[in-house]
C-alpha cells in the first residue's frame, strides 16, 4: 500500500502545523502506510488507532488474496462479499474508470472518522491530505498547490449542513499520489471520501495542460456523487458545484 513521496514538506506533513482547529484536541495516529491526523472533541488516540486496525486488516487481507487490487491502474468489478472499506474502494474506482487504490486514502479517513463520532460531536481525519469533515461549526480547508501562485491563498469554506463530506485533493507535481496530469491541486467534494478520492486522481489525470481544464470539469459534473471541486494549474483556476471559495 505505500506509494513513493515526491515532496520534503508532504512527506513530513509540515502542512500539519499550520491546521487551526479551535476548541477540539488533534493527535496524530500512524500504523504503516496510514498516517492521520485526527481532530475530535477529546483525545481519542487509543480508539482511532483500533479503528485504524479494523479498517487495515480486512484490505491487507483481501489484497493478498487478490493481488490485482494493489496494483491494477482500472477497475476491478465489484465484489459483493467483499469487506466494507474494499466495496467502498471498489464502487468509487468504478465510478470513475481508475483503479481502487485511487480511494484508499479517502476510504480510510471516513472509516475513523465515521467510528470517531460515536465518542465525538465534531471529528476531523487528515490523512495524506485527503479529509473526512464532520463538524458542527464552518470549516475552512486551504488549497495547497505547489509552485502555483495561488496555493495557500483561497480556501473552501464547508457548512455543518454540507457534512459529513469528504474533501480530497490530487496533484500531478507535489505530494505521494500517481498522477497522469500536471495540475498543481484537483480538489474534489463528496459525501463518500473513498468516491472524492479516486475522482481528484480520475480528474487529475485528464488534465495535462488549461486547454484540459474545461472538458475535465464537464466530465466531472456527470459522476453521480460529486458534490463540487476546484482544479488549479499554474495561475489558472477552475471551480463548479457546491464550492465557496474564501481569501486565506
């Protein structure tokens, strides 16, 4: 499940530092590959790492009884006795014509983050950039966009009715993600994380250059699920849907 790191800040989520989130406690909770960081209203380390667990022991299984899941670059039919998180990965990979693995950032950050609010009122999980909000006040996710000059200076305001949703970013010049394009930030929105996630990466690879931006976005508004997004490359930006945009 590890995938290379591209980028010094990304690999050592520095970004992390930098995440305001007022009145909630936020830990850090690492096994392998995942690496979250969790915002909820107490410390709930021990229960976000069992559900870490319960949602990474099923996939590793099923990956080594199906290998083809690791690695396959389309998608993989859906498996009806399949465990939860691997037909969450599978349906969105479906989707969007790419393969699972695609979802497995977002699939992950929901499955804590939906267990999490059993103890919580509000939860936020973090995982490699990919979101899964669940809070009772706005919240505002910043873009970051590499070498764009726009990174860093809008943001997407989510309102408690909008969540929970999964906001999930790909990028074909910063971070750990396989990308075919070259947009700087493909920011997709989603009820389903898994769905944000394999969308950003689907999106992501059809955009090579501007002249992409416009047919991409048309096709992204035919997925069933997709709440909005924004795409960035360069100085150029493109935003539909549900998304309201604020100065950071």
């Amino acid at each position: 499940m590890k995938k290379q790191e591209h980028s010094l800040d990304y690999r050592e989520r520095t970004y992390r530092s930098r995440v305001r989130t007022r009145g909630l406690v936020s830990f850090q909770v690492q096994i392998k590959e995942t690496d979250l960081w969790v915002s909820s209203d107490r410390d709930s380390t021990v229960e976000a790492r069992d559900l870490v667990i319960a949602c990474r022991h099923p996939l590793e299984h099923y990956i080594r009884a199906h290998p083809s899941f690791l690695t396959s670059l389309v998608p993989i039919a859906e498996d009806p006795y399949a465990p939860s998180v691997v037909k969450d990965m599978l349906k969105a990979a479906c989707q969007v014509g790419i393969g699972p693995m695609a979802a497995v950032a977002g699939a992950i950050a929901q499955c804590v983050g939906e267990g999490l609010l059993g103890l919580s009122a509000e939860v936020i999980v973090e995982n490699g950039g990919d979101l899964f909000l669940a809070a009772k006040r706005p919240v505002t996710v910043a873009i970051f966009a590499g070498g764009s000059p726009l990174s860093e200076r809008l943001g997407m305001r989510v309102d408690p009715h909008e969540m929970p949703l999964g906001v999930c970013t790909s990028s074909g010049t910063i971070g750990h993600s396989l990308s075919l394009g070259n947009a700087d930030a493909v920011c997709v929105l989603s009820r389903s994380a898994a769905l944000a996630d394999a969308a950003a990466t689907a999106l992501g690879n059809r955009i090579r250059s501007v002249r992409d931006i416009g047919p991409a976005t048309d096709w992204a508004r035919t997925v069933e699920g997709i709440v909005g997004g924004v795409v960035i490359i360069g100085a150029t930006m493109a935003t539909w849907g549900e998304v309201e945009l604020v100065k950071l």
